[in-house]
C-alpha cells in the first residue's frame, strides 16, 4: 500500500534538491563519520556534514554565544524522545545525575514534553549517550527529518481514557522509527560494524533512502483540554470519548509554526480536520500521512518543506483522495469534539484511580537551582524518597503523578524546605507563560526570550495592576525568532524575537489554541513593551464583554479597526 519511493512529482521543475538531500542518499543509515570524530579527541567538534546526520540522532552542535568575543566554544545540545514525556523515578534521576555530571547542571523541559541537555563539550557525549541509552531511554530521532517526539496529554485527572491515548502515542512514536542500526552501533556499543557497506544497500522501509524533505510532528489531545497545542502540529489526534470509552481519533492534519519575516512563502498554519478513524486504523493513517509528506514535500527548499504548504498547496481535499487512495478505505466523518482550555492544571489533584498528582510551574522549563529556589534539588530528592513517576508537559511544567495520599504532606515539606510552592505558584499570567531558550545556547536566535522572559512578566503583572486586570490570565508567549519554538502565533500576546532587544508583537490567540494571532506591531523595544501593550489593556479593562478574555476581545474590537501588520 505505502510504497517507500520518493515521488518525484513532488520536485518543483528546474530546482535542485538541497544539499541535505544528497547527504542522506550518500549515508542512509544516518552514520556519517560521527563515529571516527566521536573517537577523535584532537577535535572539537563533527564535520558540517556530520551535523546534519547528528541531528537525527538528537545532538544539535552548536556554541555559546556569551562568549563568541573570544572565538566559537563549541558544545552540544541533547535532546531525549520521550513519548507522552513520561518517565519513571530512575529515569529522572539519571538524567538529573547527567545534567550535573556531562552538562551545564540544568534540565530543560521542552514544548514537546522532552528533556534537553545544554553545554555538553565533545568529549563528554559519548558518555552522556551511554548514559541516557543505559537508562532505557533515547535520543534517536529526536531531531532531523524525521517523526519527532510524539506528545500526548499528560494530566491524569483529565480522563478515563488518558493511560490508553498515552500507549497510542507511545504505539505512533515506534510505528515511525527510523529502522538504521547506526544509533546503536555508534552510542551504545561504541563500535560501527558494517555501516559502510550498509550505506551502498541500505534503504528504511517507511523513509526510503533520504528520509522526509523536512521534521514531522504529531499529537494527541483528549477534549476539552488543547494542552498539547494539537493544530500545531503535522498530524494530529484528537480523542472521541463516550462515557470512560475511546471510541477513535478525529484526524487533524497540516498545522505547523516555522516563518521567516519577510518571506511570504513561510507562514504558520492551524491543521484542517480531516475525518474520523478507530483506534486500530492509527498506525496505518499515521505512515499514510507522514509518506504523503515524504512522497509531496519540497525536496528543494527547506525553508517551504513542511506537510502544511503540501496541504495549502494542494489543498485538503487532494490530501484526502491522497491518503485514502493509500488506505484503501474513505475515512469516517469527523465526529462533535469542543477545545476549551490550553495549559496545565497547578497543584494538587486527585486522580481517577484516588491516588493524587502534583504540577509544579517550571519558568520556562528550566529546572536550576537559583540562591532562593532550589527547584533541581528539591525535585532530586522528591523524586528519590518517594518514587513518583515523572511526566513533562506542553507548556514546560513537570507532573508528579501516583502519589499516595498519606505522602502529600512530606512532599510539600521537602519543597517548602527548597523555597518551592505547591499551590499558588505564581500570578495568573506567570503560569500560562512559556519563552523558547534562544540565547545563548541557540545559533538560530535574533533576540533573548528565556532569559528576559521572566521580568518581562514582572512588569506585564504591573501594568495589569494599573490597568485594574491584576490577576487575569492572559496567554503571553515568547521566542528569540520566527521559528515558532514557544508557539507564540497561538498566543494571546506574543513577542517574537527580530533583531536584538527588538520584537514582533503579535496579538489575538485564544484561551483553546485553535486560533492564530496577528501581527500588531513590529520591532517593539524590550523597554517599550509597557508603552505598547498599555492602551490596549486600558480599553480592554473598560471594553470588555464579562468574562471576554483578551484575545477574544483583540478579535472582536480590536482587528475591527486596526488592520494587522504585514510580517
Ligand atoms: Fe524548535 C529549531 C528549540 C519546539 C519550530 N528549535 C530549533 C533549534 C533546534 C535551533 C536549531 O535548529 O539550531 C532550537 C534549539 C534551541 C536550544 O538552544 O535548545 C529549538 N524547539 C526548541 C524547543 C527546545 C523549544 C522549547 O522552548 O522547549 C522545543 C523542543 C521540542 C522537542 O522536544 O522536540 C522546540 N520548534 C518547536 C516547536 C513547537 C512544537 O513542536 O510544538 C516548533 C513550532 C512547530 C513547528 O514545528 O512548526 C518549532 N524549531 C522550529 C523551527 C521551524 C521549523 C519550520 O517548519 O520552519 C526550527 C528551525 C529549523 O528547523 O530549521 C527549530
Ligand atoms: Fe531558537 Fe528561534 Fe526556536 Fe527560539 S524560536 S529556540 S530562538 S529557533
């Protein structure tokens, strides 16, 4: 039915194929020369070649830009695949132990609820590889043209059904596994046996021999809670549930955030909903999908390669004649489903089973210890003493679930102790924010976000004072550049980095994500954030429907008399 020849169709005429293209013709196994350089202490750092294939394994190379005045200090990001972000008590504490012991003593939580490692030099990757492989977890297409780590809605309370969606994304995420032996033989075992020879032959029976022209993403989201951002991504699953059965999945497909200002050609895009299918179809919907993408992806732009402007393009009833032809069988009409919510539920919470779970606020996903909050610490010991299983959301929070009652109250005790709060974690806005890293770990980023991001909340909590909005949440997201790594074009207020110190302001999301904002106003200085968001909030205050969020009122008054700015 899925053939795994690339269609050459798909290739605007005249247009070369990228250079990333060739390259995984030329070693489609993915193993380049990492294996020679990894074993090469003379060296600090892989071939730009060798960085390409380094990505499917989950390594980025890159350098800290803090301290490019003295030349490049390369070092290396790592990022885990952990389905659904779960993982068990030990897993946690070997990738705490990593953190202080290979990289910068930090853990960050990512907005596809994985663990990066930041600041990591060469000679400590092969064990930090090790390391995270011994403890039955991986990086292996983590990153590159490939499926990305697949997320799924982390809260227990939210569902009968959520342990069954966990498995199905966990089920989704191996179905579309890279098949090579690389991964292994280079970090595991340490030693490539006949990878050379493999690379004239080998060919991945849902890949092909260059794997996708681009990343391809994929979600599960139980309603009426959006927490994993489903339109965002290249396929998404949103659960039917009748009484505590999952009946299916309505099938979303083509959302996606990458732009680049001032290139028309890039835009962020909300998935269309595509139709219904049965828990046992997923596997064979979700190869359909992705080799349409593989099979109709721009093979000679990467900047234009994504699922979204195959579907835009095309459009959506091409892509389904597409993936039913594959199929063999016409997907089901879409059935009735309402998002209500994005973001995580803080606290303490019973789950269905009368055990209890906890969410605590991560800022920005950064687990650190600072001189007045011990978040790393506290949750190392948490975590070892009372052996709760760990899971990460979307919105970069950390979920401590199977909790036995009568352990609540030693818990809060060892966070108390930290300067770490259970409840009342913070103000509204604090806990529905979340900012990219950019600087100085990430090559791509125009301007700081996780570093700025928390005064910038600071002062937004001000003017909501003045503006007698003290404690309204609204949904405010921040990244270095237009890639979308925060998923700010989701946001009700959203900076979007465009040179240093200087940011796209974008306005009007909604409290379930299912709507993009707009562009309001560009290069806004850090300082005049007040300046700009002041009057708005001041109208907003005085203007609003009751209970009207801010977005909803951006979109009703305000895009009524202001035309959005070009991006
Ligand atoms: Fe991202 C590239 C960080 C989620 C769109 N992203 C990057 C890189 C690897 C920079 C690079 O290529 O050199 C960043 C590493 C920074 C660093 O220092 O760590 C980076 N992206 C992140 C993370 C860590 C942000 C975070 O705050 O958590 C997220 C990791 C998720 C994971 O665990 O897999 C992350 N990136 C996203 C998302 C959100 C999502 O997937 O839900 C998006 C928008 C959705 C989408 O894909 O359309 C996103 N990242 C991008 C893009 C633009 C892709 C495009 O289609 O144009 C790039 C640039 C690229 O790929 O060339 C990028
Ligand atoms: Fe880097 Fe841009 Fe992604 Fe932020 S949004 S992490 S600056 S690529």
């Amino acid at each position: 039915m899925i053939n795994s020849e690339n269609n050459p169709e798909a290739a605007p005429v005249g247009k070369p194929p990228t250079r990333n293209e060739g390259l995984k013709e030329n070693s489609p196994t993915l193993s380049g020369n990492i294996l020679s350089t990894l074993n090469d202490p003379n060296v600090d750092r892989f071939s730009e070649d060798d960085y390409e294939f380094l990505k499917f394994h989950g390594i980025y190379q890159g350098d800290d830009r803090d301290l490019r005045k003295t030349g490049k200090t390369y070092q290396f990001m790592i990022r885990g695949r952990l389905p659904g972000g779960i993982v068990t008590a030990d897993q946690y504490i070997a990738f705490d132990d990593i953190a202080c012991r290979y990289a910068n003593n930090t853990l960050r939580i990512t907005t596809r609820q994985s663990f990066q490692f930041h600041g990591v030099v060469k000679s400590g990757l092969g064990p930090l590889m090790k390391k995270i492989n011994d403890s039955m977890c991986s990086t292996i297409a983590a990153c590159g043209d490939v499926n990305r780590n697949v997320m799924a809605a982390p809260t227990p309370a939210t569902s009968p059904v959520i342990e069954l969606v966990q498995q199905h994304a966990r089920d989704v995420s191996n179905a579309l596994l890279p098949q090579s032996k690389a991964y292994h033989q280079i970090w595991v075992e340490g030693v490539e046996l006949n990878l050379a020879e493999e690379n004239k032959t080998f060919v991945d029976p849902l890949y092909g021999k260059t794997y996708l022209p681009r990343k391809f993403k994929v979600a599960f989201a139980i309603p009426p809670l959006n927490d994993v951002d489903v339109f965002t991504n290249d396929l998404g699953f949103v659960a039917i549930v009748e009484g505590d059965q999952l009946l299916g999945y309505n099938v979303i497909v083509g959302g996606g955030l990458g732009m680049s200002h001032g290139n028309a050609q890039t835009y962020p895009r909300v998935g269309d909903l595509l139709g219904f299918i049965t828990p046992e179809q997923l596997i064979e919907v979700s190869k359909g999908v992705l080799t349409v993408h593989r099979d109709f992806g721009d093979r000679t732009n990467r900047k234009h390669a994504r699922l979204k402007y195959v579907i835009e393009e095309r459009g959506v009833e091409w892509f389904r004649n597409e993936l039913e032809t594959r199929l063999g069988y016409k997907l089901e009409t879409a059935r009735p489903y309402k998002f209500t919510k994005q973001g995580d539920q803080y606290g303490w919470h019973k789950q269905l089973d009368g055990k209890y779970f906890l969410t605590l606020f991560v800022e920005n996903g950064r687990i650190k210890d600072t001189e007045t909050w011990q978040l790393k610490t506290a949750l190392r010991k948490v975590v070892a003493e009372f052996r709760p299983e760990v899971r990460l959301t979307p919105s970069q929070n950390l979920i401590l679930t199977n909790v036995q009652p009568e352990q609540r109250d030693g818990i809060n005790k060892l966070f108390a102790e930290h300067k770490i709060a259970t409840e009342n974690q913070g103000s509204a806005i604090r806990l529905a924010s979340i900012a990219c890293p950019a600087l100085p770990t990430c090559g791509l980023a125009l301007s700081e976000s996780e570093r700025v991001m928390p005064e910038v909340i600071t002062r937004i909590e001000g003017l909501l004072a003045e503006t007698n909005l003290a404690g309204e949440e609204i949904v405010i997201r921040m990244t270095g550049c237009p890639n979308g790594c925060a998923r700010p074009y989701m946001a009700e207020i959203a900076f979007v980095g465009r040179a240093p110190n200087k940011y796209q302001l974008y306005l009007g999301g909604n409290e379930a994500s299912t709507r993009l904002n707009k562009l309001f106003k560009e290069n806004v200085k850090n300082d005049e954030i007040e300046s700009a968001l002041r009057p708005l909030f001041s109208r907003y205050s005085s203007e609003r429907a009751s209970g009207e969020r801010f977005g909803d009122w951006v979109e009703r008054v305000l895009w009524k008399e202001t035309v959005p700015a070009q991006s």
